[in-house]
C-alpha cells in the first residue's frame, strides 16, 4: 500500500486536491475533518477540562473559533491541544489503514503532517502552494474568522518554502484547471 501525504498551509486547497482524488477512487483520510468531530466528541471533556468553560457556547458546544483565539496565539497552549487531540489522530487513520488494507493507494490530508513529524508515515508527500493573500481570503469566507485570527493560524504553519524540503510533488494553487492538470501528472506517476 502507498500511503499519499497531503499537506499545505490554511486555506491552500487540500480539500480540494483531496475531493479530486476521491473522485479517481483513492480512499482519502481527512485529518482536519477527524480533529473536528473528535473535538465534538470523545475529546470534548479533555479539551474543556484544559482549557476552560469560556471556549464553549451556549449550548456548552466548544467555539472552535474561540478556541482557535486562545491557542494560535500562544504556542504552549497549541502543543497542549495538540497533545491532546494528534494521539486519536493517529488512531483513528491507523484504523482508516486497516480498513482499506486492500487499496493499493490511500492518501491522508494534514495541513501540519510535516510539522507533526505524520509524513514520516508516508510514502509520498505532496504539497499544495497558493499566494497568502488567496489563501487568507479563502479562510476568512469559509471560517467567518478576521484578517489578524487568519495570520495568527498562518504563524503556527512552517512556510511552503520550509515545507518543500519534505514534499515529493508540490501543487500550485492559482487556478483549478493547472492544479487538476498537475494532480493527473502526479497521479499517473504515482500509479505505475
């Protein structure tokens, strides 16, 4: 099995590079995805515990955003979540793996799988570049979140060019039809 490493930093455009390979047939673990329900669910206690009631709302639900607030700006409460959140990461795709024990290809999406020292679960990584202003543009849209709260998440991410020391295959993200085009390139190297 050849396990694809997907990362970049916020609002890039894995998920997007990821839905494109779903659609191809590769069974994709969504790491981001995985932190949110977990941080939902069977983590919830922990996190609460942590880091307070005050990053829960009305309904006693955490506000990621809120959370998001409290640890991108100070890095020992980062590590601490991630501590806490990366060990059932890690279980959760070890049972993903298991599931697809018969795909010849499966690909895990993270937008810190280098920072985490994850890639070295890899086979092949692959990064997605875009410019930063798209990208804070995108995260804003999508996370409803302010200009500053955006750069505060970048801060915490190694730098493309950081990152591309570690990647087998970068992907620039300035249009759909180049990015999709460059995906099928790399697929088909990937296949053979």
């Amino acid at each position: 099995m050849t396990i694809i490493g997907l990362t970049g930093g916020i609002g890039s455009g894995k998920s997007t590079i990821l839905k494109w390979f779903e659609k191809n047939g590769i069974p994709c673990f969504e790491s981001d995805n995985i932190s949110r329900k977990l941080i939902k669910t069977n983590l919830k206690s922990q996190i609460v515990e942590k880091f307070g009631l005050e990053i829960c709302n009305s309904k006693g639900d955490i506000n990621r955003n809120l959370l998001g607030k409290k640890v991108f700006k100070n890095p020992k409460l980062l590590e601490s979540l991630n501590n806490i959140i990366h060990p059932e990461v890690t279980k959760a795709f070890d049972n993903f793996k298991f599931k697809h024990r018969e795909s010849p290809i499966i690909l895990k999406e993270a937008a810190i799988l280098i920072e985490s020292g994850a890639y070295k679960l890899c086979d092949i990584i692959i990064l997605i570049k875009a410019p930063k202003h798209l990208r804070i543009s995108r995260v804003k849209r999508r996370d409803g979140i302010r200009h500053n709260d955006v750069l505060d998440r970048m801060k915490n991410q190694w730098s493309d060019t950081k990152k591309e020391k570690f990647a087998d295959y970068v992907i620039e993200n300035v249009s759909l039809d180049k990015m999709y085009k460059k995906a099928q390139e790399i697929f088909e190297k990937i296949k053979k």
